[in-house]
C-alpha cells in the first residue's frame, strides 16, 4: 500500500511545475537506483561479485542508439531491445562461466571486468560507434508529461520502481530463498536441490536487462553517446559502492545508497568546493563501512518470518519393512588423484530400513555418500534409486527423487536464520512448496528436533549439539524417501546421544529409509537392522549387526591382525 | 606487414609498459593474496608519489634520491592503513569500499596541490637513450624493467627462502593457526601492508620518468592493473610482471600490426580463453 502511495506522488511530480532542474536530478536518482538495484540482484543476492555492469548498461545503450539515432526506430519501441539484447549477451556468457565449476568469485569478478574492455573495443571499432560516438538529439521524445524532463522523469520513475518491485518480489521468494544460499555455500544448496546453474543465469539474465533499460533510456537523456563515457569504469564501481553503501543483503539497500551517493556527488561536484567536496564525501565514505560494515540498513536485512502456522501432521506412512531395494550401487569405483577412494562397491538398501554403513577412518563411506548425493562425479559403476540411474544426474535432481543427507561437520548456511536453514529444501523437494508452505513445514521439523526456540537466530549462535541437529531438521524437512546420516552423533555427549537416536527411530517410523553412517558402536547395535562394512574402499561383509561384529574380517579390519 | 624493425620496437615497449603494470600489480596482489586487503587506494599512492617525485625533481633533487624520502613514508602510511582496517576487522568486500575513500581523497588532495593539469618531470634520465642494433632503448623504461624484475624477485626470494617469508606465508594460509605456532601475525601483516605502500613509491617514481601526470588518471589503470594482478595469480609476487609483460607486448604487437584501437581486444580475448579454458590454474 506505502508503495502504491509513494509511486503516486512521485507521478505526480511532473506535473506540479517545478524547475526542470530538480526533475533531471530526481532522474538521475533513479537512474542509478536502477543500476545499483539490479547488480545486487545478481551480485548481492547471490553473491558473485561482477565488475562488468558498464558493459551491460552499455549494450542498452547502444541497441538503443543504434535503432532509435541510426535505423530511426521509435524510442519507446526499442526499449525491449534495450533489455533483450544485454540478457542474451549475459545468458550467453553465464553459460559459459557458470559451467566451470571451479570459477570462484573472483574468477566471475575478473571475467566480467574483461568483457567490458571486450565490448567498450568492440563497439568503438565497429559501425556500432566507429569512434565518433552517436548523437541521439534528433530522436524524438514521446510527451508523457508536460516537458521532455518530465518524460525523462516518469520514465525512470516507472522503470525505478518496477526494479526495486522486482528485488523486493526476488528476495521474498522461492527463488532469492535459492539465490541467498548460493551465497552462502553453493555446493550445499545444490544437493539441497537449488537448481544453482538456472538460478544464476537468470538472476545475470535479469540483472542485464534491467542496467540494459535503464542504459536505452539514459544514451536518449544525454543525447550524445560515446565510447569513453558509456563503459568508463565508474559505472561498474559505483554500483558497487552504492549497493555496499546502503546493504546488499536488503532489497532496498541499493536504491537507498544510490540516492545518497548521486545526492552527494551532486552536491559536492556542483559547490564552490568541488575538490574539497569530493575529499569530504570519500572521509563519509570511510566513516559509513567503517561504523556500519553491513551497510545503512544492514541491521534490517533479515527477512521477517511468516507468521508461524504450523503445517499438519503428516499421516506416517506406515513403515513398509520389505525386501524390495529402494537404492542399489553396483560397481561403484572412484579414485582421487590416485588414490582409491571406492573400488567396485556394491550397496543394497531395503525399504524402511536402518542400514548401518561402518568401517575404519578413510574406509570410503563420506565418499559413497559424497557420490549418490552427485556431490563428485562417478568414475565408474551404477546408482539406480527406485529404479532409475543417478550417476550422471545435476545434484538438486538427485535431492528432488527424494534423498537428502546430513554433513558430518554442519554446514548450515550462515547468514540464514534456523528457520529458512530448514525452509529450504522442501521449496526444493520432491514437492515444490512456496515460502509459507515451507515454513510451516519447517516449524514442524524444528519442533521435532526441539529447535523452534532457537528458529530466528543465526546458525554461529547454536552449540555443536545443536547444529548436528539443524542438519537432521533440514535433511528431514524435504521428507526424502532415503536419509543419509553422516556421523550425526560424533562430538554429542551421552545424553544428547540418547536424545538423537529417539530420534533418528521417530523418523524411520515416519516411513523414511535411513543409511545410517557412524563410528558410535552402541548406536549401531541399538539401530540398525543390517550393517555393511567398508575398509580401504571395499566391501568386506554384510548382515545382521550381531554377527557382522563378530566377523573375523571386521574385527582384523578395526582392530589389526592378532599376531600372537 | 610491417617491417620486424617495428614489430621488435613494438614487443619492446610492450615489455616496458608490462613491466610498470607489474610493479603497480605488486603491492596490489600481495595485499590482495596475503592480507585479503583490495587496496583502491594503492593506484592513488601511486600517483602521489609520483606527484612528488615531480615536485622534488622540479627543485633539483635526482629522482632515485628522492625514493629514499617518499619510500619511508609510503610505508608508514601503509601501515597505519592496515592498523586501521585490522582494528575495525574489515572484511575484503567493504577494504575495497574503504580504500575507495582513501583514493577519492589522496585524489582530491592531489588534484588541491598539483591542480588538474598535465605535469610532466624533467629529468637527465628522460634524455638518455640507447641504440641497441635497430630498437631504441630509453634509459627510464629501462630503469622500470630493472626496478620490477628485481623487486618482484626480491620479495620471491624472501617469501620463499627466509624464515620471516615462511612465517608470512604461513600467516597468509591461516593466520590464527600461525599465531598458535608463535608466528607474530599483526607485526608481520602490519610489515607486509607497509612494504607494499612502498612499492607503490617506486611505482610512482617510475611512473613520474615515463609518463605524462594528470588526477584524472588515476582511474585509467586500475582496470588493466586489477587484471594483471588476478590473472597472475593473487599473492604471486612474480604473477604480475609476467602477466603484465604478457599483455603488454599482446597489446604492443596488436597496435603494430593492426590499429592501436584493437589492443585491449586481444589481451582481454587472451584472458578470457585462459580462464575458460584452465581455470584450474588460477
């Protein structure tokens, strides 16, 4: 409603009569609100830092100028190609970076710094420029308001707050739910089910062709474009100073930090004391991430939980205890750099199920996991779930047919709260769930993992204990078909011990199959109905776990051979 | 095609110009590598320096004399930077965003003194020039090449040979473990961040022998630069001479063979394909 309200005013502006002075400023305003808006949207969102924003703004401003100054285009109409052009150029570049796996932030960082010297060289030697720049003074403006400036105005007013709308719409959904935990730890959204790779290229794809707009409009505003000013590096490093400014993790963050960097480069580049002024605004600078590292709204960043609803207690679908094989491994062989990880291991695992997978430190068992989650690829072998073949299948694809794991150490995603940790993977499981639904769900699992008390807080407030428990929840939370537990009880202390293994029997009395990974023997025994051994990458016996332990192989295995 | 006169003439000032990339990549890629700092305000120290350089050489003094001078306060001032972003445990992103300031300053109090206009320094070195068979070779582009070769070798030697290069090493991998084996951390950081201020004295000083000063030009290298420095490797003292020599003569042949204009084509089009293609290696 405050938005609707706000977007009303600010329409009306241009048709109070002010001096066309305050309407071309409050333009440029939202000129980079647009910007800086936009690079956070991919760079701030999910973290991959681009220096390249010049280079897509400059594409918007080219198309623009190309079909509006030179194929005399009407001006509004190439504005679509404003925003297409420069997604196509990022959604063709994303699919190239965004396949190296090993491209760090930095990586990401450097590249797109070297596609602006690419395409600012590129359009300078072409017809697109050829050197001269474009002059745009002859294209005529469509009269939205009583003057041209006015026209400027309502145009960035319109793409300003569709923008922010968009950043608002991202950063509360299913999607910005995606984009904050690539930020956070790609790999585990990824076997969380975020589809990472469609993510970022839409959020570039995004990113791109609102700058791509905002450049269309801005080439017809100057009116004369060139080479040396359109891709200048300033740009790129003010939308980052701007974002930073103002909060990356917030959707409004970067529109705020615009409109107080442009107020004060105006200001102190149009007094008597432009020098001094700049000096001043570099020492405000320092002060504001100085005193405010997450930026001016930094503190409001965390999104707001829903109201709590709890979500229904699902009807336990009864543990069908049968000999059917839910997952089964055939072959399975992966080496590291030389290194046998895992030779030719067979794995069965049964409906219902709590299947003990033991063996010596460095036996191969983080590894098994480590590949039927697709966390590293297979070298050779077969993982058939239910019937179909994994190996060779993106991570979130495995976590949506219905598997889900724990990490050994936790690996919760920081800068979330407990609440959207567990929130996330049932938005991304074998049934897509919106937000609300998600929490809801989430709150139930939290409960159950007795956590709800500590839902809002951030992971690095939670005990060991604690975060061992966070991993259960968020595992439990897409309801798999097939739980792997990585060493849950490693580190907890006999009480804590007990409180787990209650719980880990509630859950397979909830129809889960569980493979169950520990060194905790009592647990084990307690647990498990079958137990399978590895040592040195090979299996070496299966069974029951009262006579597996009893196996002369497991016990030379564990122990070392008697020599006496 | 033209004539191997000019393709060598070329590849050498190629080098030369790669070579002043790699001494201001220096200090950028040690803070960067080693301290996590991504220091802006080193392109200003740059200039600064070579403000002053031109300032000192314009009363007469020699300008290797006056490096004595700057080179001392550059690395007082490095490390008071550092102090302060340790004491408020400024993370990478928001050291890029503080050290913006500093740049924004240094250029105002430069742009205060100097003015915007163009100064260029007179100097004896500036005269000197040597035929070497067909290539001229001038006495200050040369003083450059000596100077980056030898301090980049300088600093890889005493990371990798002296215990105090260990222990900033070590420091670099994992500071707190570093600590726990009684390595001295912040002295050595505050060290490090005061030696690559200085570096950024000889880097104005050379830049003060070879090119025209304006404000303004500050910005222009910072993104070459920031290239060099990534594409050499961060914390590789020796990655970005080799990595600005390699761009530099790219660069040189492009302009010789065809327009000046296609220079940052190739260099970045180079990148580009090394890092899609062995982005293991970085």
């Amino acid at each position: 409603m405050r938005f609707v309200a706000a977007a009303i005013v600010l329409g009306a502006v241009p048709f109070l009569g002010l001096p066309a002075f305050y309407e071309s400023f409050l333009y440029l305003v939202f000129h980079w609100v647009v910007l800086a808006t936009s690079w956070n949207i991919l760079s701030g969102y999910s973290g991959y830092f681009s220096f390249g924003h010049a280079a897509f703004f400059g594409i918007g401003v080219y198309t623009t100028a190309v079909l509006a100054g030179k194929l005399d285009w009407p001006f509004l109409w190439t504005l679509p190609f404003a925003a297409a052009v420069p997604a196509l150029v990022g959604v063709a570049l994303g699919a190239i970076i965004f396949r190296v796996r090993a491209l760090r932030g930095e990586l990401f960082a450097l590249l797109t710094l070297a596609v602006t010297f690419v395409v600012s060289t590129l359009v300078l030697n072409t017809p697109v420029d050829g050197g001269p720049g474009v002059m745009l003074s002859a294209v005529s403006i469509p009269k939205l308001a009583p003057t041209v400036s006015g026209t400027f105005y309502l145009l960035s007013l319109v793409l300003a707050l569709a923008t922010v709308a968009i950043a608002y719409a991202v950063y509360h959904s299913r999607f910005g739910t995606g984009l904050f935990a690539i930020h956070d730890d790609e790999a585990v959204a990824e076997v969380m089910g975020v589809p990472t790779y469609r993510f970022k290229l839409a959020a570039f794809a995004l990113s791109c062709a609102l700058a791509g707009v905002a450049g269309g409009i801005y080439g017809v505003f100057v009116s004369y474009v060139t080479v040396g000013e359109t891709f200048s590096g300033f740009v790129a490093l003010y939308v980052i100073l701007m974002a930073a400014l103002g909060g990356t993790r917030h959707w409004l963050g970067p529109a705020l930090g615009a409109a107080a960097l442009t107020t004060l480069l105006y200001v102190f580049t149009t007094s008597d004391y432009a020098v001094a002024g700049r000096a001043a605004m570099g020492l405000i600078f320092i002060l504001v991430i100085l005193f405010l590292p997450q930026g001016l709204l930094g503190r409001f960043a965390h999104r707001k939980a829903l109201p709590r609803r709890n979500a229904p207690i699902p009807s336990a679908a009864p543990s069908t205890k049968n000999m059917e094989s839910i997952l089964v491994v055939r072959d399975l062989s992966k080496a590291f750099k030389g290194v046998q990880a895992l030779s030719h291991v067979e794995l069965d695992v049964r409906r219902g199920e709590i299947l003990g997978l033991v063996g010596p430190n460095g036996s191969g068992k983080s590894t098994l996991i480590n590949l039927v989650s697709g966390h590293y690829p297979v070298d050779s072998g077969s993982i058939r779930f239910e019937g179909r073949e994994l190996v060779g299948k993106a991570p979130h694809r495995i976590a949506r047919a219905g598997i889900a794991r724990t990490y050994q150490i936790p690996r919760p995603f920081p800068h979330l709260t407990v609440l959207e940790n567990v929130a996330l993977p049932p938005m991304f499981g074998q049934v897509v769930m919106d937000r609300a639904a998600a929490e809801a769900e989430a709150w139930r699992w939290l409960e159950f993992t007795g956590l709800a008390g500590k839902a809002l807080l951030q992971p690095q407030h939670l005990n060991l204990h604690q975060r061992k428990f966070l991993e259960l929840a968020r595992a439990l939370a897409s309801r798999p078909k097939l739980l792997f537990l990585d060493e849950v009880l490693s580190g907890l202390t006999p009480s804590e011990m007990n409180e787990a293994i209650r719980l880990i029997r509630a859950i397979r009395d909830q129809g889960a199959t569980i493979v169950f990974v520990e060194h905790v023997m009592r647990a084990v025994m307690e647990l498990t109905d079958r137990v399978v051994v590895l040592t040195y990458g090979k299996n070496i016996a299966a069974g029951a776990p009262g006579d597996v332990m009893r196996d002369p192989l497991v016990i030379t295995a564990y122990l070392g051979a008697a020599h006496a | 095609m033209p004539s191997y006169t000019l393709l060598g003439q070329s590849a050498l000032s190629g080098v030369f110009i790669g070579a002043l990339y790699g001494l201001l990549g220096l200090g950028l890629t040690l803070s960067w590598g080693m301290l996590r700092q991504i220091n802006l305000a080193h392109f200003a120290l740059v200039f600064l320096g070579a403000y002053l350089t031109y300032q000192l050489g314009a009363a007469g003094m020699d300008p290797l004399v006056t490096l004595a001078l700057i080179a001392p306060a550059f690395f007082l001032f490095g490390a008071a930077l550092h102090l302060l972003l340790a004491r408020f445990k400024v993370n990478a992103l928001n050291t890029l965003l503080v050290t913006f300031g500093f740049m924004v300053m240094l250029e105002s109090l430069i742009q205060w003194i100097w003015s915007a206009d163009f100064r260029r320094l007179e100097s004896h070195y500036g005269d000197v020039k040597w035929k070497v068979g067909e290539l001229f070779v001038p006495l200050p582009e040369l003083l450059t090449l000596a100077l980056a070769c030898g301090l980049a070798l300088a600093v890889w030697a005493a990371l990798r040979f002296t215990d105090l290069g260990k222990a900033m090493r070590a420091t670099a991998e994992d500071a707190p473990i570093a600590a726990a084996f009684g390595v001295n951390e912040k002295l050595l950081s505050l060290l490090l961040s005061g030696l690559c201020a200085a570096f950024a004295a000889v880097a104005g000083m050379c830049l003060a022998l070879s090119h025209t000063l304006a404000p303004s030009q500050i910005y222009a290298w910072i993104g070459v630069v920031f290239a060099v420095v990534m594409i050499g490797g961060l914390g590789n003292p020796l990655g970005p001479l080799v990595a600005g020599v390699v761009i530099g003569v790219s660069e040189g042949l492009t302009m010789a063979v065809t327009a000046p204009v296609w220079a940052p084509l190739v260099s970045f089009s180079l990148l580009i394909a090394a890092l899609l293609l062995r982005p293991e290696k970085f």
